[in-house]
C-alpha cells in the first residue's frame, strides 16, 4: 500500500496537512476542520483498505455522537495535490467523509517525504459520492470479454496530476495497471510516481 506502515498513532503532520488542506477548501467542506479542533480524530488504522496509501481515522467514542448522521451519503474530496520537497512533486491527496464524518485519506506517496504544508492545490477539487461506481464510468469502454476479465469491485478512480485513471490491477508493491476514459492503458508506479503509457490490450495485461 504503497509504503504505508501499520501503525495506530495519529502524526501531528497528519493533522496539519489535513488541517491546511481543509482550510482551503470552500464551503461546506471547510466545516470539517470544526471536527478535527473539536478532538474527534483519536488515531489511526492502516492497511485497512484496498484503496492505495488510505489511512482510516479512530474516533473519540463522545465527540463522534455530535457529528455523526447516519443518514448522510459518504463521498471522497478528490484532485487535491500537495507537494513533496523530496521528490521535487506534486502528490494526489483524497479526502473520505463518511456519515458527516472525517472517516480517512490517501495518498500516493511515500514514507520518506517531506511536504511543503503551504503548497496545497485545491483549485480543481472534486466531490464523488462513494455509493456511485467508478467501474460504471467505464463500463462502456469495454467489450464483452474485457468485462469478464475485470472485477468491479477493484476498479476505482485516481487522480494523478489532474488527470483521473481508473485502477484496474495491482502489480507489485502498490504499484497498478490504470485505464482512462479514453481506454489509454498505463502502468503507474509511485516509487518513483511514474506513468508510463502501455501499447497492449486488456486481455494481454489479464492472461
């Protein structure tokens, strides 16, 4: 899960990074720092998820019952980069709210990064509800027989440089095989964060 660790302590460089990046957002979803000054963040679960570099939040059992509404639909704030002075780049960053609640985030990055928290880009952010498919945005891309070889449920949306890729593989050690609306198929690898265009079909990635 490209180089996050097991681990159940919540980082202070977390909370700033999450913090900066919430205060750049527009309203509603600036509210959700009101969560995190409120103390609901308590800690950390990793490896929880198949979603690449995703890291779930723990709950403070008290404060959540002031937020949580279970009626709400859960969605991710996407196309959101920060920047690592290490690698010299912009890295995807994602944000999941869950029943009103912060519930987690991912990146694409690596353990030994060093972020510049004020060079934040949040300019092109999305909001994608969770209970919408991303296998379904590409579904008509897709013969008969490509649909055979592919599991929807491991087919999620990406945004890397602004561009969205949709995982439809995983390879070795994070790294994936994406596709993209145009049905370009690339294999994108996070260290180092490379794309790298390939010239072969759907069925010769699968056999």
């Amino acid at each position: 899960m490209f180089g996050i660790f097991k681990r159940t302590k919540l980082k202070n460089s977390e909370i700033k990074l999450l913090e900066n990046v919430i205060k750049k957002l527009p309203s509603p979803y600036s509210d959700l720092i009101n969560q995190i000054k409120d103390g609901l963040l308590k800690g950390v679960l990793t490896n929880a998820s198949d979603i690449p570099g995703y890291v779930a939040f723990t709950f403070n059992s008290s404060i959540l019952k002031k937020y949580d509404r279970e009626n709400e639909r859960d969605f991710k704030l996407c196309n959101i980069e920060v920047y690592d002075r290490k690698f010299s780049s912009y890295l995807p960053y994602e944000i999941y709210v869950s029943s009103g609640t912060l519930s987690g985030y991912s990146w694409i990055g690596n353990n030994d990064f060093d972020i510049d928290f004020d060079k934040i880009r949040t300019e092109n952010f999305k909001m994608i509800y969770s209970d919408v498919s991303d296998y379904n945005k590409i579904e008509n891309l897709l013969s008969e027989v490509e649909k055979k070889l592919l599991n929807p449920s491991e087919v999620y949306s990406v945004f890397i440089n602004k561009k969205e890729y949709f995982h439809i593989k995983d390879l070795e050690d994070g790294d994936f095989i994406g596709i993209d609306i145009n049905k370009n198929l690339y294999k994108i690898t996070h260290d180092p964060m490379e794309i790298k265009i390939l010239n072969e079909t759907i069925e010769a990635i699968f056999d």
